[in-house]
C-alpha cells in the first residue's frame, strides 16, 4: 500500500495525487494568465518556448489540420510530464505508476483518435479499416481492429511499466542505504531523463495517431 504526505481522503494514493496535481495545474494555469506580459520574464519565457516546440512537432506530425487538436496534445503532455515529475519528490508519488491511471489516459487517446476521424471524413473514416484493396476487407478490417486496439494497451503499459520501475528501484536502493547512496544518485539522474522521455514518446504517439485519423484512405 503506497503513501503520501498528502491526506487521501480514503482514496487510493495515486487516485489523490492525479487530483492534487490536476488541481494544482488549474491554479497555476488561472495565475499565469493572470500575469500574462507583453515582454514576457523568466517563467513566461519559458513556457512560450516549450509551447512553441511542441507546436511545431505537431505541425512536422500531424500537418495544418492538426494544428487545432494541439491543445488536447498539450493538456496531455503537461498533465503526463507533472504525474511523472512526483516521483522524484519524496513523500510523493507518480500517478502513472499505476495502471489504472495509464490506462485512462490511453483510452482518451484512443477514443480521441476515433472521434476526430469520424469528425474530419464522416462514415468515410471507416475506409481505413478496409485497406487499399476493396477485395481484401475480410483480412484487414479483423487486422486493423487489433492493430487499433493494441494501442491503448501498449501506450498504458508502456508508461506504467516505465514509471513503476523506476519507484521500483528506488525504493530498493533505499532499503539499502547508506551503502547504495551512489547508485540512488544515478538512480535519480536515470529517473529525470525517464520524466522526460516518458512524457515525449506518448505525446509523439498520440500526435502520429491522430495524424493517422486525418490522414484520407485511400
């Protein structure tokens, strides 16, 4: 049973982390726009910079029609980015170190990509199952289906198996402190680079499978 220093409420620690974080994002996001500048400081320079990268990957990924789905990438990147940021925080603990917490987001993904596919070519979105050749429907429609849900389930277990294996080992390098203390060092060092790559490989999957939904079929 994991804990944190923060009152639960008698919800699971990883339930109540995602919703201190979700509500701490809120607060931050209604105090930035607050002191929005013309000739921007340190932290809104900043967050100008990470914005301005990740609209142009999803301009290199998903072209000028994706452009309009950037904020649904975005919310997902910094909520992701801020979950995995908890595990390198003592007394805290990442919510996507949680199966169910991954798995939820997968699934908005993956719903996202659908609605947006319907959304963008109708009942012609339905095309992409089909493949490039009408006579081959019976083969690719059962493929595409399992190719489209494997990807909630590799996006979830991805990020999870990342996440828990990192607290994994860090609570074993603890266990044997002081002795470890060097290898808790890299640990963390490991850790911050995992935050970073966790949070950048789903957001690059949900932009590429959502420029998959835009795409026409041919």
């Amino acid at each position: 049973m994991h804990e944190i220093i923060l009152p639960t409420f008698g919800l699971y620690a990883h339930t109540a982390m995602m919703i201190y974080i979700i509500i701490g994002l809120a607060i931050f996001s209604i105090l930035l726009t607050k002191r929005l500048a013309l000739v921007p400081g340190q932290t809104q320079s900043l967050i100008e910079l990470v914005i301005s990268a990740f609209a142009g990957m999803v301009d290199e990924n998903m072209g000028h029609k994706g452009r309009k789905y950037f904020p649904l990438v975005m919310t997902l990147a910094v909520l992701i980015f801020a979950s995995n940021v908890m595990g390198l925080i003592p007394g805290f603990l990442p919510p996507t170190a949680n199966l169910n917490a991954t798995a939820g987001l997968a699934l908005v993904v993956f719903f996202a990509t659908h609605i947006i596919g319907f959304k963008e070519h109708g009942v012609k979105y339905l095309k992409h199952f089909v493949g490039p050749v009408w006579w081959m429907f019976p083969i690719m429609i059962p493929i595409e289906i399992i190719g489209h849900l494997a990807r909630p389930l590799s996006l979830s277990l991805r990020l999870f198996g990342n996440m828990m294996g990192h607290e994994q080992i860090v609570m074993v390098l603890l266990i044997l402190m002081p002795v470890a203390y060097p290898l808790l060092a890299i640990s963390t060092v490991m850790g911050v680079l995992v935050v970073f790559l966790q949070t950048f490989i789903f957001s690059l999957l949900t932009m590429l499978y959502i420029a998959s939904a835009l795409e026409e079929a041919h």
